[in-house]
C-alpha cells in the first residue's frame, strides 16, 4: 500500500528566549516529515539566527541550517532552498537573539510534507 503524504501547516509559534528549545510542530507516532516552508517574523531589535530541529534524548540537535533575519523585518525560505532532511520526532525551533522575549518574540510557522 502506498503512504500517504499530506501537506499540513503550524499554528503561529513564538520563540520567545534565546537557546531554548520551542515545539513547532508535533509529529504523530509512525509519521516523517519534511519541512516544504519556513515563515518568520523577527520582531527584536537584533539580528536573530533560527534553526530547526529535534531533541533526540531530551538534547537539542540542530537538523537544518540557521535561517538569519534581520531585526524588524520577515524572512521565508521555501522548499528549493532547504536541504532534505526527514524528521522523525517532533520539530522544535531555537533563535539567539539577546532580544528575544514575550512582547518581542520571533514568529515561526513552518509547512510540512508528512507521511505515514
């Protein structure tokens, strides 16, 4: 039997410390997923450099490369522009901007390819 892919969309996810692991998205047991597209808003006053990817063991792993956004403006990286890289455990966003907090948060939503 074929799997089946479906193309799903994240809520709007606010990253709202530097270094610390922030759920993106959750993964349903037996699934993968690719990520197909990176929407950001960097809403600090500083640079910010955000980078997907898993905790595997309760440790962060960094899965692709940091996407850099400048400071006020949005950023989106799109499916030809993303290594291939299929996840299998939950998808977890961290930024490293000392600006980062509630009222100046770095906005995420990503869209996925998820099979299974």
């Amino acid at each position: 039997m074929d799997e089946q892919i479906i193309v799903k969309t994240s809520q709007l996810v606010h990253i709202v410390a530097a270094a610390t692991s922030t759920l993106v998205y959750t993964i349903g047991t037996g699934r993968t997923a690719q990520i197909k597209k990176i929407m950001l808003m960097n809403n600090t006053a500083n640079v910010d450099h955000v980078i997907l990817g898993e905790l595997v063991g309760g440790v962060w792993t960094p899965r692709l490369p940091a996407v850099y956004v400048l400071a006020g403006f949005d950023e989106r990286v799109f499916e030809f522009e993303l290594p291939v890289f299929e996840f299998t455990s939950n998808i977890y966003a961290q930024g490293d901007s000392a600006g980062l907090a509630a009222l100046t948060p770095e906005d995420i939503i990503v869209e996925v390819s998820v099979t299974g």
